[in-house]
C-alpha cells in the first residue's frame, strides 16, 4: 500500500509527438496526485521495452510451496 501522493503522468513514457510539451505535462502530472487511501487499487507495472523477471513463491492448493521464475 503506498502512503504518498502518486503520480499519474511520467513524462518518460511521452510519446515522441509530445516531447516538446514536456514541461506542461511535468506540472500537470506534479498537480494531479493521486492522494493515498486505505481501499486503494495497487498493482504492478510492465514495460513492453524493458526485459525482466520475477521470482514468485506460489502456495498451490494442499499448502504446497513452488518457486517460479516469470520473464518478461
């Protein structure tokens, strides 16, 4: 659970026709913060140009414990 106000706009992830209105985006995305909540959505975020992995410990039914390694 995060407990900071979180940014919504990366100006990083523009895409090229909106490079030049980079800085405008940098203070939009600074004054549109999500503010944290207790019921708050959470997940996990992928790049389709970043290669990476994950290992995850999976509890399958009957409490048996497996490791996995998840590329991507």
């Amino acid at each position: 659970m995060n407990d900071q106000p979180t940014r919504g706009i990366y100006n990083e992830f523009l895409r090229g026709d909106l490079q030049p209105h980079r800085k405008v985006f940098e203070v939009l995305g600074d004054r549109t913060k999500c503010e944290p909540t207790p019921d708050q959505l959470s997940g996990l975020g992928f790049s389709s140009t970043v290669r990476s992995s994950v290992v995850a410990k999976v509890t399958m039914t009957g409490g048996r414990r497996r490791l996995i390694s998840i590329q991507f």
